[in-house]
C-alpha cells in the first residue's frame, strides 16, 4: 500500500467522471472541508494477502499524522495512480469501510471521497514538515 498523507488547510472535491462500474451513482454536487487530514491511499493487489496487518498499520499511520498536524478529521481517497499494482475495486472500497470504522470508532470524523470516479480537486496545503508525507505500508 501507498499513501500520501496531505493535510490541508482547504479540501474540496467534486465528481465528475463515473469510472468504476457498479458504484453508486454520485451527483456532481461539491463537498468541502476545512483544517483536515487527507489520506490519498492506492491500496495493492498484495494487500488483499496482508488485509489485517495492513488495516492495522495504516490505522497506526492515519493517527500518528493526524496527532502530528493536531487535527481529528480524516478524508480517505483512493488514489490508485502510486504503483502498477492494484486491488479489486470491491476490496478496496471494503477496506475503506473498515479503516472508517475503526477510526470513528477511535475518536475521529472520517469522510470517504466517492469511489470509482475521477474528481475535481481544491487543495490548500501549507508549506510546513508534516503537511505532506508519503508511506509504503506493507
């Protein structure tokens, strides 16, 4: 697994082109968030061996980055453009499921971008050590 963590001053995304057949069809309607962290995760096709272990570390990760940037809201987006390799679509959206829940259960706000579509994005990133890191979890 491959994760770019952002965070962001600003984050703001609207659908626009449906690309995973099978998902719930998503109205172009903009969402925005302020003071939050952004988890831009391409989860892998050895993933699916190590599903626990990698669930449990990303978690580890997630918290770690979020108590860094001092924030307790989380969006998680799947972004499969960080390795060749990629999971079934419908493992991933579980796994989003399931690293959602563990993290509400812990305390956090967690917001999933709509699955399976390509989205405009509005970033505000600040310039400063923790606001943009990158982890191969495996």
């Amino acid at each position: 697994m491959k994760v770019l963590f952002i965070y962001c001053r600003k984050f703001g995304y609207t659908p626009t082109i449906k690309t995973v057949e099978g998902v719930p069809d998503n109205k172009n309607v903009p969402v925005y968030f302020e003071d939050i962290q952004t988890a831009f995760i391409h989860v892998e096709e050895e993933d699916v061996v190590k599903n626990a272990e990698v669930e449990k570390k990303l978690v580890k990760n997630l918290k770690w980055i979020c108590g860094k940037n001092q924030v307790k809201k989380v969006v998680i987006h799947s972004f499969a453009h960080l390795s060749d390799s990629k999971a079934d679509p419908g493992f991933t959206m579980q796994f989003f499921s399931n690293i959602e829940e563990r993290m509400k259960n812990a305390g956090y706000e967690v917001h999933q971008t709509p699955f399976g579509y390509f989205l405009d994005l509005q970033v505000d990133a600040p310039g400063f050590s923790f606001a943009r890191v990158f982890k191969n979890i495996n």
